[in-house]
C-alpha cells in the first residue's frame, strides 16, 4: 500500500470512530437517565478544604441533572473499532490496553462517585487511585520494554539515549501516571479536555503516520473520530461529561502513545495545555501546604481564568489554540529533531 492508501485508511478509521460514537450516543443518554448517572458536584479540594469559588461558579451546572460518565461511549467505540479493523500487537495491542485500563480505573471512581453516598460519594481517595493507574503503566511498561524490545529514549536533536529496561518501565509509568491525571485535571470546562486531546492524538497520530507506524496512526485517527462525536455533544452548554472514564482512559492512552513514537520529550510540548493545568494545580497545592496561601483564585488555570471572569467558551477556545500551536511545533520537532 502506499502512502495515500495509509492515510485514507487511517481517515476512514476516524470517520468509523465518528459514526459509531453518534449511534452509541443515544443508548448512553437513555441508560444515562434511566439508571441516574448524575455527577454530584466537587465539595473539597485534594487536602480537604472547602471549594466555593469552584462551587459558586459551576452552581447553574448543577441545578438540573447532568449525566456524567460518557467516556463509555469512546471505549466501546474505540475498542470496538480498533479490535475490528486495526489490531495488531506491535503497533495498537498496547496502546489499546492503556486505554482500556485508564478507563477502568475512571470507571472505579466514577461508579463511587455516582452510586456512593455522604463522603464516600466523592470518587477514589487519592493515594487510591494514583496507586491504580501506576500500576497500569507499570505492567505495560514491562511489556513495552521485555516484550517490544524498547530500551532507548529519545532525545530530540541528540540521538538516542539507552536507559535500560529498569529505567524504560519507569519512565513509561511516568508517561502514563502524569498523562492520565493531567488531562483529568483539564477535564473540567464543556469540551476543553476533549479538544485538547483530540488535538494531542493529532498530533501524534502524523508522527506515527510518517515514522511508517500506520496502525498506530490509524489508532490515534479512531480516537480523533470519537473526540469529534463527543465535542459535538459537549460544546456549551454540555449535554453531559466524560467522566474519569473517559479523561483517564485518553490520558493512559496518549502516553502509550507518545512512548511507542519515541517521542516522550515531545509530549510536554505537544501536551502543553496539559502540563500548565497540573503543574497550576500542583503550584497551588505546594503554596497553601508551605506558605498557607493561594496563588490561583481557584485552581487549575481555567477556574482562575473563570474566576476572573472569562466567559467558558472563550477559555475553552483559546486553550485550543494554544494546544494547536503547540501540536504544529511538536510535529516540527519531531521531524527535525530525530523522531521522523
């Protein structure tokens, strides 16, 4: 096949994820409603405290039911797919896993939190749920590692840096610990970590596709296919949430798949969006254990950004520039820098 081939394939594979999303779309919102997947709203922050900057400004989000947990549809979709017409074991066996085992760790906390009651309700402690999806990326870094081979990183315009297979399953479990609860950290305006995900899985969908990796790419396309779907739904006002369902299962999965591109150093660039949510979440934290005071109004950067008064559309808006810019000077370093 050639090239073009490659990529129509890859093309259909995202208009497949699009259209099976649409029509799995109204069975969720039937069950969604039938069986009350309600999102109760966040009453206190990681170390306890009380949240009313968060809770005045997403009360009218609240007032009526709003089903959460939609990330379902892109795992079956997906999932579906995938095991379909596009898998194979070097190239979308493991990304598939980490996405479906993100997924079940999402799945976990948003059960708890749907069906839970007084402070169980809240979803996964922590230390629970950081211990979950650590364990995901440990497992399938030792098979990245001892059973694809994978024992070199690279290092953009420099060549590649042996580190060993110890060292490869630690750093994949990096990718896929920081990914998942970066883009869960995100995951909190109508479309903002949706967007900016399917502009992440973009990105490196046109490395794997140059590198030659076309499953891979054809991998990155489906999700793609399912992100448009549910941005569709999911512009203001949003018809429901993703849930931890879906923001861990597209966090565990972009960070398989920026390791078997060989471009984890990308992913901070190409993920920018991403990093500022944690690391803004994370600046707030350290502040108010060490100083006791806040540097954010309220935390991460889009709530600041709200609290400030910036309407959720143009928030959400300009992040995906942003996260578009960033992609377009990822795939560039990535071409100049060793990757393709």
């Amino acid at each position: 096949m050639t090239l073009n081939d490659e990529i129509f394939y890859g093309l259909l594979l995202a208009v497949g994820g699009f259209l099976f999303s649409m029509v799995l779309t109204p069975f969720y919102t039937h069950f969604a409603y039938k069986y009350k997947f309600w999102k109760k709203q966040k009453q206190t922050t990681v170390d306890g405290k009380d949240l009313p900057v968060m809770r005045k400004l997403h009360a009218h989000k609240f007032k009526h039911v709003f089903p959460t947990m939609a990330g379902l549809i892109g795992i079956v979709a997906v999932t579906a797919v995938t095991w379909i017409f596009n898998l194979d074991r070097g190239q979308t066996w493991l990304p598939l896993v980490g996405f479906l085992g993100g997924a079940l760790v999402g799945v976990i906390d948003d059960c708890i939190n749907i069906f839970g009651t007084g402070r169980g309700a809240a979803g996964l402690r922590g230390p629970v749920k950081f211990a979950l999806i650590t364990g995901v990326g440990l497992v399938l870094g030792w098979f990245f590692a001892a059973k694809l081979g994978w024992t070199t990183i690279l290092i953009p315009f420099l060549g590649n840096l042996e580190v060993g297979m110890v060292g490869m399953i630690l750093i994949f479990a990096f990718a896929v610990v920081a990914t998942s609860n970066a883009v869960n950290i995100s995951d909190g305006l109508d479309g903002l970590s949706g967007g900016l995900s399917m502009i992440a899985y973009g990105a490196f969908g046109i490395i794997a596709l140059f590198q030659g990796n076309y499953m891979l790419f054809g991998f990155c396309m489906t999700v793609v296919g399912w992100l448009l779907s549910y941005i569709w739904f999911n512009v203001p006002p949003a018809r429901f949430m993703m849930g931890d369902t879906g923001s861990f299962a597209l966090g565990a999965g972009l960070g398989v798949v920026a390791m078997m591109t060989n471009a984890f150093l990308l992913l901070p660039i190409i993920g920018l969006p991403f990093v500022v949510e944690a690391g803004s979440s994370l600046i707030q934290l350290a502040s108010k254990k060490i100083f006791h005071r806040k540097i954010f109004i309220s935390a991460p950067l889009h709530h600041h950004l709200e609290a400030l008064g910036w309407g959720e559309a143009k928030i959400v808006m300009r992040f995906w520039i942003i996260a578009g810019v960033c992609a377009i000077i990822g795939v560039f370093m990535a071409a100049t820098g060793g990757a393709i």
